[in-house]
C-alpha cells in the first residue's frame, strides 16, 4: 500500500515516517507541510492510505476529508481529542492521538491492510437475504452464512460497506449501516455514532465520548448519547 503523510510540524512528520517504516511495509511515497499541496499530489498519483493532522494553516485536515476521493483511507493523527467523533463522520479507518505510540500504529496500519483487502476482493462481497429471530443470513460467492446476532459484537461502517465484527471473522456487505441496523434486534443492538452499531452485552465500560466493546474502543456520537445512556441504564435495571 502506498501512503502519504500531511503535517505542518516537520518534525511530527518526521517521527511517523520512522515509526511507519519500523511497524510496517507501508511504501511513504510523500509528506506535506500543507493539505494544498497533498491535494495537488493525490491528483496525479495513487495513494491508498492517509495520515492526517487535523489543525493545519489553510485547509485544515477536516476539510481536506472532504475533498478526497472515498477509495482512500484516512487515519487522522492529531493531538487533540474532542475531534475523534467528527474523524469518524468521514468514514475515517482510524483516530490517533499524538505522541503516536507504536503499538496503536502498528493496529491502525494493520486495520488499514485488512479493510483494503476486504474492499478489493469483489467477488467476496456478501448480501445480507435474511433476518430472522436470532441470526442474519448472509450470502457471500456460492455459500450462505449463518451469523447468530448473539456472535456479532459490533458493526462499522466504513465508506459504501459495512464490516460485521464477530469472535473469529469479518464479514463485508454491501449495504449502509442504516439499512443494516433495520435489521437488527433494537433489544441487542443500538447505534452509537455514524459509524459503528454495537451489541449492548459486549460494552464492558464507557464514557461521555467512547464506548469499549471488549478491547475496541468506539466514538460515541453525541446525537446518540441520550439514547445510548438512556437504553443502556434501562437495561441494567430491568436486569437484563
């Protein structure tokens, strides 16, 4: 995979290139000072993977989001925090907070890795045929797969698909995370952001921005926080 990096602090960008090169078999094809340039760039070369500060003088990295063709991938790389959620409304693959440790940029370069696999092989698109009481029935090539609602521990949506998260394998399927989330049981599942929809009995903490599904931690959007807190403290009441 081919990426970039686009920092205006020289040496933020020189410490991810080391940090990159040590974790991964990423190939930085170039770095920018400023989201112009990287624009310029991307406009006559293949870039697969972005790394992406979000304060910036003139386009800021929000905004140079919104620009780029959606086949692209984008980890954001910033220092501040109260941006993760609005990362994620631009079906960002991941958020990293500075100083980058290696160890989450090694998960966040290897997420980027799988999801450009999954997303390149076509004919391992799936459907979704059907919905019963306890499972989702879906179609991948030749086969049917039977994926029990009580297996599935988070959904993401990420671009035009969606990445159903279960113990042992992702699957992908072409669909939008709202039609998804129709069919879906409302007594498991709730979505917590635009991104993501979770499964309640596998949230073991949260807070007022995140929400931990075993060892993922996922943004929770803050249209979704009164119905999230609400729902789940209902739950836990009733006993369930």
């Amino acid at each position: 995979m081919k990426c970039i990096i686009i920092d205006d602090e020289p040496l933020a960008r020189e410490e991810l290139q080391i940090l990159i090169n040590e974790v991964s078999k990423l190939e930085i094809i170039g770095d920018f000072s400023t989201a112009r340039s990287a624009l310029d760039f991307i406009q006559k070369n293949q870039v697969d993977l972005i790394f992406l500060d979000i304060q910036m003088p003139g386009i800021s990295g929000l905004e140079f989001a919104e620009k780029i063709d959606g086949n692209t991938l984008i980890i954001f790389t910033t220092a501040y925090s109260k941006y993760a959620v609005k990362c994620f409304e631009f079906d960002a693959l991941d958020y990293i907070l500075k100083p980058v440790n290696s160890t989450r940029l090694k998960k966040a370069i290897d997420k980027a890795f799988t999801y450009s696999r999954l997303l390149s092989l076509n004919t391992a698109k799936s459907e979704i045929e059907e919905a019963g009481t306890e499972f989702l029935l879906i179609k991948a090539e030749r086969r049917f797969y039977k994926v029990l609602f009580s297996d599935i521990r988070y959904i993401e949506g990420l671009k035009d698909y969606v990445i159903i998260h279960t113990h042992n394998q992702k699957l992908i399927t072409a669909m939008n995370l709202k039609s998804v989330y129709q069919k879906l049981p409302c007594n498991l599942f709730i979505r917590v952001s635009k991104s993501y929809i979770v499964n309640f009995n596998y949230v073991i903490s949260f807070d007022h921005y995140s929400i931990f599904v075993e060892e993922q931690e996922i943004p929770l959007g803050e249209v979704f926080k009164k119905d999230f807190f609400s729902r789940y403290s209902a739950g836990l009441l009733s006993g369930k």
